[in-house]
C-alpha cells in the first residue's frame, strides 16, 4: 500500500461545531445508554420505534427462512398478509406464570 493511502499517514480532523450543525449522540453501548438514561429521564440513543422496527425485520427474516417463502408484511397491523402460517411463527406458547 503507498504511504500516501495509509490510514495513519492523515492528520485527525480538528474541526469544531456551529450552533447549527447536526452532530451523532456519543454512547458507551446500548445497556449503559439505557442505565444512563433511566437516571437523567433522557432520550436513549435509539428511539425504542427505531429499535422496534429493526428487530422485527431480523425476526421477519428469520420466519421467511423458516418457511422457505417469500411473506408479505403489514407494518401497521403486524401481521403478515393472508398468511395465519406465518402469523403462527410470530410469537411462542409463554410457560405457566407468565402471560401477556
């Protein structure tokens, strides 16, 4: 590799924000996040709609696997479309105490 492609052969950015700028939440990792923001009353990192929606399409995926098949999603109803098969892989039988 030439040294002028290095990674380290670049100086670090010295750049400051203005008041209008859009800057990224430093975390140190999702659970502290959420310890942190118990105590402050604060946002967390990740709004819990946005983390909602990202596991539901980990666990879409996996039912789609399952099944050998494509699925059609219905987001608002949550609920795969005229599919009571697929519909069945979206939750589990709880053990006796629990229920929702």
């Amino acid at each position: 590799m030439p040294a002028s492609t290095s990674a380290t052969s670049s100086p670090a950015p010295t750049s400051t924000f203005g008041p209008n700028d859009i800057a990224l939440y430093r975390s140190r990792g999702h659970a502290q996040n959420l310890i942190d923001c118990i105590k402050s009353r604060g946002d967390t990192v990740c709004p819990i709609e946005t983390a909602h929606r990202s596991n539901s399409i980990c666990q879409l995926s996996d039912i789609a696997i399952r099944l050998k098949r494509k699925l059609r999603w219905d987001p608002e109803k949550e609920a795969f479309i005229d599919d009571p098969e697929a519909d069945g892989l979206l939750s589990r039988a709880m053990r006796e105490p629990w229920r929702l």
